[in-house]
C-alpha cells in the first residue's frame, strides 16, 4: 500500500461531537484518536468521511419509545435494534465534526442514519440494506480501491463500514489506534477486532501505515 497513491483513502467514520466526550453518545476515550487521525491525514491526499445525521425522531432513539432505555434492544420493524440515546440531530452541535480537526482537505463527506425508520451503522447502506449513501458509487468512479478506515465507534460504525468495504471488493485496513469501541459490553471492541480479521480486512497501527510514506 502507497498511501500517497489516488486510488488510496482515507476514510474517517464519524468523528462527530456526540461521539465524543461532553456528547450525547459519548465513546469512552475517543478523543485520544484525534490527534492520531490528525497525523494520518496530514500524510493523505485524498480523505472522505461519514457523518451520522439523524431526524429528531428517528426509531433508534430510547426516547421516542415510552418507557424504553438507551442499551435496550427492540424488534424494529424485523430487525434487531439497540436503542441509543438522542444524538447527532441533523443540524444540532453533536452531528458536527470536531473541532480539532482540519477538514478543508476532505473530498467528500457522506451522510448516513436520515431515514428515521431504520438505523444505518455502514458508511455504504442502512441496516437494512436498502438505502444506498453513495459512497460506494463515489469510490468506483474515483478510482479509489483500497480504504483505510478509523473513527467511530469500533464495535459500530467502524466495523461495519470495514465489513462492507472488504466485502464490496476494496483492499480495506482499519487502524486500531484510531478507534474506539463504545462498548455496551466489556468485550465488543475486541470481538470486533476479531471479526474484521476474520473477513479478511487487514488491521494496523498508525505507525504501520506512517511508515509508508
């Protein structure tokens, strides 16, 4: 891998104030990846992202089901659903970007989760697999064809995309110090290390991949 190559991205999965600490949904250490993506991106040329963008009433939120909790998990219209706390609104604080990082150099960002009926967890489709956010279409006519991914959550958003990467036929690496896991049980961070692993996508160290340049 040529980080430096056009058909190379860098694919940073929802790095968004809610998902941060003093946010709605709050990843437990996620700000330590920002200096790291910071860095990765810095070594890049081209960069995408994905953003969660939520209607006040989406389905996946404990709030809009009277007496439900966030952690709980629901029948949602025939699929399995944990239900969250309100977060990432279209248009509030917690859907924006951090702050502390540069985006002027982001090619394109795509937005996922606008369907209030369904929750969508990959950068590429909902959880159902219905809804299409374009970016696969973007990757193929731009010639990208290997993605290195990291944000978050681990054991969520990142490993979903990954999976959908490796599996839509791109040569996908997730860099572990650049994400973390939300967690809902102990060990779902490194369940999820184990099962992207085992679909073949390749995972790393930010110094791993540095040492490219």
């Amino acid at each position: 891998m040529r980080i430096n190559n056009s058909q190379v991205a860098l694919l940073l999965v929802d790095v968004q104030n809610d998902f941060l600490p003093g946010g709605a949904l709050a990843v437990k250490e996620g700000d330590r990846i920002l200096p790291v993506i910071q860095k990765l991106q810095g070594q890049f040329s081209r960069i995408l992202a994905t953003q969660d963008f939520h209607p006040q009433d989406h389905e996946s939120f404990a709030a809009n089901h009277s007496g439900k909790t966030p952690g709980e998990v629901i029948d949602l219209h025939g699929f399995s659903q944990v239900l969250w706390p309100v977060h990432c609104v279209q248009g509030t604080w917690g859907a924006a970007f951090s702050e502390q990082l540069q985006t002027a150099s982001w090619e394109a960002i795509f937005q996922k989760g606008k369907n209030k009926s369904v929750d969508s967890y990959s950068g590429f489709f909902d959880n159902a697999r219905r809804g299409d956010t374009g970016l696969y279409s973007y990757l193929h006519q731009a010639g990208i064809r290997t993605l290195v991914v990291c944000g978050l959550a681990l054991d969520y958003c990142v490993k979903f995309t990954a999976l959908d990467a490796q599996e839509l036929g791109f040569e996908t690496y997730v860099i572990t110090d650049a994400t973390r896991a939300v967690n809902l049980h102990s060990q779902d961070g490194e369940k999820a290390l184990e099962e992207l692993k085992h679909a073949g996508v390749k995972l790393m160290e930010s110094t791993q991949v540095l040492a490219y340049v």
